[in-house]
C-alpha cells in the first residue's frame, strides 16, 4: 500500500479525524494557514499545491490557468470558458457550486437537518430576527465543497440579492463525521446569509431563495462580488448590508478561500431533481431543485 493510501485509511478513521481536524486550535490554524497560503514565492506556491495534491484529489486540468502565484491563488481559481454548462429550464434551480450532496428535504416548519437526529433551527442559522415565512415548510439541501473542488459560488436562477447578513462564529470542520458529533454546526460556524429574490417572467419569479454559505476549519474567508468587503474571523463591520445585486443565472457571486459548504433554501413546492440523493456529486449549473 502506499504512503498516500496508508494516510487516506488512516484518516477514515472518524475518531481520529475528529481529534485531528477539529480538536486543534482551529482558530489559530485557521488564521496561520490563510497567511501561508497568500504568500506569493514560487517555491512556497509550489510546495504548498503539491502537498495539497498529496492529500486529496485535486485536478487543475480544467482551470483557466495553470500557473499560480500562491495557494490562495489556486484555491479562488476560476474554470475554463465553458467548463460547466447552466441548466435553463424555468422550472429549475441550478447547483450553485461544485458539491457533493449532504443532508436535504423538506423543512419541518423552521426545522432542517444537518445530519440524521442532529436538528437545528432557521432562526438558529439566519437570526432571531429575520422574517422566515418564506421558508416556513419550504426545502432544503445541504451543499458540501470538498478541499479539491471549484470553490467559487454562482447564482441558481436570475436574482436580485437585496440583504446580506454576517455571522462572526468558529471554524468547526463541515465534513460528515463532525455534522455526526457537533449539535448546531452550521450555527456556530462563520456564514453569511444571502437573501435573493427570483427576477424574471418566468414561473418562479417573485419566490425568495437564500444561499447560506458556511465557512469551515482553514477557510475562515468568504469573498461577495457585489460588496467591497471581506467577511473573515476578524471583520468588524456592518452585521448587515442591504444591498441590490442584479444577477443571471449560473453568473458568479463570490468564493470561499478553500473548501466549505452552502446551504439552499427553497420555499414549499421545490423538490430534488431526479437521480439526485445524499451522496451524488453535482456540478454548478446541473439542475438541482425542480418547481
């Protein structure tokens, strides 16, 4: 067996996993690597891309370059001119990342799931204070980026995102074995909330959708297009920002600096397109969510 599989075996081991990504000061690991992977040497870039290719399964053949100034750089890439194709159906909503499906369906009044038996709250992820009807009974699917995939978020329908929200929190790691272990994760992590409402003619105009993207363990950074800020561990800003961000369907929105999870909400009368479950690999622009 080789090195590479020997530690992979190693680290499937949940107990051990656990302990090692989640027992470490992550604050403090978090903020070391976000400074180590923006430094911009050759040799640093380098070595930090190859170790990464080392633990995991990064393929850059579809990235618009091939050349990296830093880990930074590699991991906020953007793909190829025509590398994901967007769904156009009107009745759709399409992924809006690269992502393995995680824990999703109906939600029981205000109550999603991250994991089986671990319940959390939509005012427990969003605030006390936001207005959740849209959403009451509605849908849900939890979207979980992996360390090697695209990590830049795009829109899922045409949308006006008219509320951004800000929630300073820690840096648990989002992988299955924690959401198994950690009550309220995706509540006590750093996300931001995205309040959009759908544009258009079509049969889906009007219905608000929220893209909830959480940020995990070495990835405390999440990078909007529409707004000159950088929400990170150490933001001290405004909490909440109205804002009124025009976007096409599949147009990108922002980036995480590394791998993480967004989770959607849908109101009542969506459902998982055909094919999809727990587990299936999606691409940005697949269809995701059918009206």
């Amino acid at each position: 067996m080789t090195l590479k599989k020997q530690l992979h075996s190693l680290l499937a081991n949940e107990d051990l996993n656990f302990l090692l990504t989640n027992r470490l000061p992550r604050r403090w690991l978090t903020q070391l690597v976000g400074r180590i992977s923006r430094i911009e040497n050759p040799l640093v870039a380098r070595a930090s891309i190859g170790i990464w290719k080392f633990f995991s399964d990064l393929d850059l053949s579809e990235a618009k370059k091939q050349h990296f100034t830093s880990m930074h750089d590699c991991f906020t890439r953007q793909l190829k001119e025509g590398a994901r194709s967007i769904d156009q159906d009107p009745n759709v909503l399409s992924s809006p990342v690269d992502a393995i499906i995680g824990a999703h369906g109906p939600i029981e009044g205000t109550q999603v799931f991250q994991a089986k038996g671990f319940p959390y709250s939509l005012e427990d992820l969003l605030g006390q204070e936001e207005d959740l009807e849209a959403w009451r009974n509605g849908t849900f699917v939890t979207l979980r980026l992996t360390s090697y995939m695209y990590h830049r978020f795009h829109a899922p329908y045409a949308c006006t995102v008219d509320k951004v929200r800000y929630f300073s929190g820690d840096t648990w790691n989002v992988n299955p074995i924690a959401l198994k272990r950690v009550e309220k994760l995706f509540c006590k992590n750093e996300r931001a909330f995205i309040s959009t409402r759908l544009s258009g003619s079509g049969p889906m105009a009007g219905q608000r959708i929220a893209l909830v993207p959480v940020a995990a363990i070495l990835v405390a950074s999440i990078r909007l297009h529409f707004l000159d800020v950088l929400f990170h561990m150490g933001y001290k800003g405004a909490k909440t920002i109205a804002c009124e961000a025009a976007f096409t369907k599949g147009q990108e929105m922002g980036w995480f600096q590394h791998g993480s999870t967004v989770i959607l909400l849908a109101p009542a009368g969506f459902t998982l397109c055909p094919g999809l479950e727990q587990g299936t690999h999606v691409r940005m622009g697949q269809a995701l969510l059918r009206l």
